[in-house]
C-alpha cells in the first residue's frame, strides 16, 4: 500500500521540479530587466540591443525629459479643470471657452513637440538602424490614430494618458 503513495508523491514532487525549473529559467531574463539600474527603461537596452554606454546617455536623457514632462502634464491637467469649470457654467461656447480650447491645444502641440524631440534624441543615441527602428515603434504607438481618443466609451474605460 505505501508503494503507490511514494510513486505519487515522487512523480508529484519530479512534476513540481520541473514547473519551479522551467518557471525560473523562463523568467530569469524579466529577473534581469528588473534589477537593472533604470527597469523602467530596461526593455530598451534588449529589444534594441543598446551598449551599456548607449543605455546610461538614455536614461539620462529619460530623466530629464521626465521632469519636464511631468511640468507639462501638470499644466495640461490644470488647463483641463478650468475648462470643465467653464463647461459646467453655461450651455454653449463662449468666447472664454473658445481661449481655453485653444490654450489648451497649444499646451498639447508644446508636449507633442517636446515628446518627439525626445524621441529623436533617444534614436540618435542608438546605432543607426536601431534608432529607426525605436522611432517607426514609438511613433506608431504615441502618434497613431487620435480618433481613438474621441470615442464615448464609459467613464470606467481604461484609456493611456491622453490628457482628456
């Protein structure tokens, strides 16, 4: 009667080594990005295949660029209030509306600019073809399709940061 038990237990136990294995070597390389100097921006170095110098002129580069970013969200957001407290004032356009609508897509048209300058700046420290490759994917992904943003989902939508 123990045979079956310690057959079923070692096949258990040769079964939960090889999924903690597999789990762990499948893995490691996520392990890695994880504990680098910038995760956030760990991807970079291996799906372009960035040096180790290229890397450090990026996250520089993220960094800087980070801060100001978050200078022009900041701005935007406070732009977006005030036009929502105008809105919620009357029921149709009026010249005041009209003033923060058009500050506020200049303040867009600012960080837009700002955006790609970075994302030139970035592609620029990547060799050649690897820059052009990081620009086709990154503007593909924050300049593609803007109709996206104008649809009447459900206020509960999860929507990437458009500043709406």
């Amino acid at each position: 009667m123990k045979r079956p038990w310690l057959i079923l237990l070692g096949g258990l136990a040769v079964a939960l080594l090889a999924y903690g294995g597999s789990y762990f070597i499948s893995s490691a390389p996520m392990h890695h990005l994880e504990h680098s100097p910038a995760p956030a921006l760990a991807w970079l170095q291996t799906e372009f295949h960035i040096s180790s110098a290229e890397f450090a002129r990026i996250s520089k580069l993220h960094e800087s660029y980070s801060a100001a970013c978050a200078e022009r969200c900041r701005r935007i957001d406070a732009k977006n209030a005030e036009l929502r407290t105008l809105l919620a004032s009357t029921n149709t356009v009026t010249p005041e509306i009209e003033k923060a609508l058009r500050e506020t897509a200049e303040l867009r048209a600012e960080c837009q600019k700002a955006m790609l300058q970075h994302f030139y700046e970035v592609s620029q420290t990547m060799p050649p073809e690897q820059g052009r490759r990081y620009l086709d994917w990154v503007i593909g992904r924050t300049l593609g399709p803007q109709h996206a943003t104008m649809t009447f989902d459900s206020p509960d939508a999860d929507h990437e940061h458009h500043h709406e």
